[in-house]
C-alpha cells in the first residue's frame, strides 16, 4: 500500500473518486520526490462538477442567499485559511517550490484577505439602481441590479496556486455563483483543501467543485461546455488565446490572467540601494515565476556596470534551496519543464548576443541532487529586440537595457505585447508620476515592487489579459445586470407606443 496520501475530486460537496480512477503523483521540486498522489479527472468527471454546480444555482440554495448571508461564509472561510496556515502553507510550499517563509505569511495573508476583502465590498455594491420617468412622457420605474452570470469555470496555473484559485473562487461566490476549478496538474492540493474548508465555512455542496487534470482534456471541455456561463483563466498567454478562442463559440463571459515581460525604468537621480533592491526583488520573488515580475530592467548607460555589480554582491549573499527551510530565500523552479525553458532561453540570449554577467547555470551536486535550481541570473547589454527582453521566460533571468534619455526607455518599455506590471525608480515625485501616466500597463509602481492588493484592481493591457481581478472589479465581472422597467400607467389606453404604430385609431 502506498505510504503517499492521495487526493481525490472534489465534486457535489465530496472528495470522490472511487477505485478504480487514475492518479497522477505530485512532486516535490527540491528533490523530485512524489509527495501526494491526485486523482486525475475526466471529461465525465468535468459534466458532473458542471451539472452540479448547475443544479445548485438553479435551486437557490447559494444564488439565493442575500449579500449579507454569502459575506459570512465568505469571513468564515477567511477565518478557516488563517486556523489552517501551517498545513495549506506547508501544502503550498512543498508541491510549487515557494519558500515557506513567503507562503506561511504572505500568501495566507493575501488569500485570507481575498475572501475578506471580498466579503466587505459585497456588502457595499450597490444592490439596486433606478430611474423615474424621464425620457418617458408616462410614469415608469426602471431599476437595475446585479445577478449571477451562471455557472463559473477557473482554470489556474502552478506558480501561485493558493491565492490565483482565491481570486476566482471569492468574487465568484460572492455573486452567488456556481464554480468548477482546475488547478494545475502539479500543484492541485491546496485548491482540493480549500475546497472542504469552504463547505466547513458554511457554503453549500455543488457550489464549489475542484476537477484535476490535464489542461487538453478536463480544461478544454470545461471551456467548451454548453452549461458553463464565464471562464476565469491565468496562465499562459499562448494557452488564453485558445481559450478565448473556443469560448467564443458559444460567447461565453472570459477575463484572462495573462503573461507579462515588465518593465522598471531606473531614472538618473534613483537611489543606488534603493534600485538595487528593488531591481532585485522584481526579478527573484519566486525564483522569478511571476506573472509580473521585473524583467527587462532599464537603466542609463552610465549606471549599467554599477548596478549590476551591485545586485551581483547582493545575490552572493541569497541562500538558495530548501523551500520547507525558514531560512532559505529562493527556492527551486518550480518544475523540470520549467527549469528546460529557462535553460534554453539562456543559450538563445547568448547565440543573440547578450552579455552574461553573472549566473546562467544550473545547480547541481550536494543538496541540490535532483532538484530544480537556477541560479539568479543577469544578461547585461541587451536589446529590447533580443528574445531574452521579448518573450517571458519564467525564471530569474534579468535583462538589463541600457538607455540614454528617458523617452527611449519609455518607448522601448511600451514596445512589448505584454502590459500586466511596470516600475519607476526615482527620487522626484512629480517626474515618477508623469512616467506612470505613460506605462502601458495595468499596474505601475513607484520604487516598489510585487505590491498586490486585495482592495485593488489587479490584469493587465494588450496581449496580458483581459478584464480585473479583485475588489469590486471582480465583482462586476462575475455578474450580469439585468435592467427591469414597469410602466405604471394602468390601462390599454395609457399607453406611449399607441401612436407610434396607430393603437389609438
Ligand atoms: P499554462 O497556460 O500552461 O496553464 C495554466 C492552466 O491552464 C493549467 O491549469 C493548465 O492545465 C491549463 N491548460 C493548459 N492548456 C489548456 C487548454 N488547452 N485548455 C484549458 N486549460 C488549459 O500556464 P502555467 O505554465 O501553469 O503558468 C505559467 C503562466 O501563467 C505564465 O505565462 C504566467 O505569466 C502566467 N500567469 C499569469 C498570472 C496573471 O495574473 N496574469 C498569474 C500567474 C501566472
């Protein structure tokens, strides 16, 4: 018998699964080693979590409820995250490489937060808007409010799986929808976990169903299925665009997660430690798996040498390796697939020309054995043109392009298809703002980095994404609206339309 704890589907309010269905081993990217075995869902398994999220939105049982009763579970389950941090941090840490000193405090706080925060500005949305008369010449009362969109669909990626199914799960039953989730194949536990805590919470079985799986099978028939309303999806921007796609077919609601190859501009007047830190911190959070981290660092020329110099003493310091040690910064990548791709990007950005400073390979041998590590890694030199500076690699590669005046950089930090995340380092206030007014990208910060918040809307412009995660953005994008008009004038006669087409004669 398998010493491995294994974990099942979670559909119609039950971890389910039976005998005879198939699993897929669960691995710990520090040592390759099989940490949990996950059942491997089915496009059956797929209409059977649609069907009962349907089945639930259609009684009542949770579309039903008023604002006030879905923002208790939603407290509750913000509760039942926080009573439970070792466990789901430990969970999250050991299947996506994120150290557990970053998991066990600020991923619990931002996906506590999520379902907070949420529960706050549902009780705030307005319920209902009206209207009198006017345009009309007869007395009506029109009113608007706000319902669910159906039956929800969150597809989700390995790198920050905790918080990314938050940010779907809580705005969507907010609304008093229905939802399936598929996390990614390597890293479902946390999601699976979440879901018993959400049923603890108070929330009713079928409303929130976990279907694991591969993206080709159970993903696709989850976007394609005829009694799904909206898909929620972060990932790749290849994989979005094919979800868009096929979720076309049937105009289904979609807002995409999408990828990202930000940009920070470090002005002349920045503070040298201050741009080394955070130069850094945009680059390494995660060993760089990070939708909108920092990597095309733009900086003039004549500050190039120092400040890379500088991050390359401070890396020196960083302790790379066991993600379940407290003590460690950066932990591995968080996949062997993953680790190929950063690879590979590194020889292209030599065959182009870039100039390696510092890194670029590898760790192998003593504690690092089987695992995935890359050490931080700094290409200076670079063209805005190079593969390296156009397409997101995924790691901790940073790209550093010198410039000489300010609007070359700002042009050649807009010139990308992405446009989720960009930064400014500098001291003069005014100047700093005038630059963010001119990022195309969905969030800017100002000497700072990774700064996400609940309260905030968080997507981004072009190829990113399409649509906000968070606060009341989520909201109106997990809802439809649907507009009623009475006319009070009583009789057959009263009516405005009887001229317009000879009803009165
Ligand atoms: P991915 O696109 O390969 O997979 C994401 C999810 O989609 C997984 O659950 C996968 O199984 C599923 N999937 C794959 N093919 C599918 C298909 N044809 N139909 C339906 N579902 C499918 O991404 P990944 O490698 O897991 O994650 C890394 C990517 O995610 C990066 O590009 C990163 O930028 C992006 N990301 C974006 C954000 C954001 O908020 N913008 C956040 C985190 C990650």
């Amino acid at each position: 018998m398998s010493s491995v704890t294994e974990y099942l589907n979670y559909i119609d309010g039950k971890y389910t699964g039976g005998d005879s269905v198939e699993f897929t081993d669960v691995i710990n990217p520090a040592n390759s080693r099989t940490v949990f075995k996950v059942a491997k869902g089915t496009e059956a398994d797929v209409d059977r979590a649609v069907q009962s999220a349907k089945q639930t939105l259609e009684s009542g049982v949770w579309s039903g409820k008023t604002p006030e009763e879905r923002a208790n579970v939603l407290m509750n389950a913000a509760m039942l995250i926080f009573l439970n941090k070792d466990k789901l941090a430990n969970l999250e840490s050991v299947t996506s490489g994120g150290t557990i000193r970053r998991t066990s405090t600020v991923d619990i706080a931002i996906t506590a937060a999520t379902f907070y925060m949420t529960a706050l500005t549902l009780k705030e949305l307005p319920r209902v808007e009206h209207a009198m008369c006017p345009p009309w010449i007869v007395p009506v009362h029109s009113y608007w409010k706000r319902e669910p969109v159906g039956v929800c669909a969150g597809i989700t990626p390995w790198n920050y799986p905790m918080i990314l199914a938050a940010w779907k799960i809580a705005p969507a039953l907010a609304m008093g929808n229905s939802i399936v989730v598929k996390p990614a194949s390597t890293t479902p536990v946390t999601t699976l976990e979440m879901a018993g805590l959400l049923r603890m919470a108070g929330l009713p079985a079928g409303v929130f169903n976990v279907v694991c799986g591969p993206g080709g099978a159970v993903g696709e028939r989850l976007v394609t299925h005829p009694d799904v309303d909206k898909v929620a999806f972060t990932g790749s921007t290849e994989v979005g665009r094919r979800i868009a796609r096929l979720a076309s077919d049937s105009i289904k609601r979609v807002t995409l997660e999408l990828g990202g190859k930000s940009p920070l501009i470090i002005l002349d007047d920045a503070d040298m430690d201050l741009a080394v830190n955070v130069s850094l911190f945009a680059f390494l959070l995660n060993s760089g798996q990070v939708c909108e981290s920092g990597t095309r660092l733009f900086v003039p020329r004549h500050r190039q040498q120092e400040l890379a110099e500088r991050m390359v003493e401070k890396i020196k310091k960083l302790t790379i390796g066991d993600q379940l040690d407290m003590a460690t910064d950066l932990g591995p990548i968080a996949n062997a697939m993953q680790l190929d791709t950063i690879v590979n990007y590194v020889e292209t950005a030599q065959k182009e020309g870039a100039e390696l400073f510092y890194g670029g390979q590898r760790l192998t041998g003593g504690d690092y054995g089987r695992g995935f590590f890359f050490t931080p890694t700094i290409f200076i030199n670079c063209r805005n043109d190079m593969t390296i500076a156009r397409e997101e690699i995924f790691g901790p590669v940073q790209c550093v392009i010198p410039y000489d005046d300010v609007d070359e950089a700002v042009a050649m930090a807009n010139e990308t298809i992405y446009g989720l995340g960009a930064g400014i380092c500098g001291k003069n206030v005014a100047e700093t703002q005038k630059l963010a007014a001119r990022l195309r990208a969905g969030t800017v910060w100002i000497n700072t980095w990774h700064m996400l918040r609940p309260d905030a809307p968080f997507g981004g412009y072009k190829q990113s994404g399409l649509g906000r995660e968070n606060c009341y953005h989520a909201l109106l994008n997990y809802s439809e609206v649907k507009h009623i008009c009475q006319d009070l004038t009583p009789g057959a006669d009263d009516k405005f339309f009887n001229p317009l087409i000879g009803l009165n004669k």
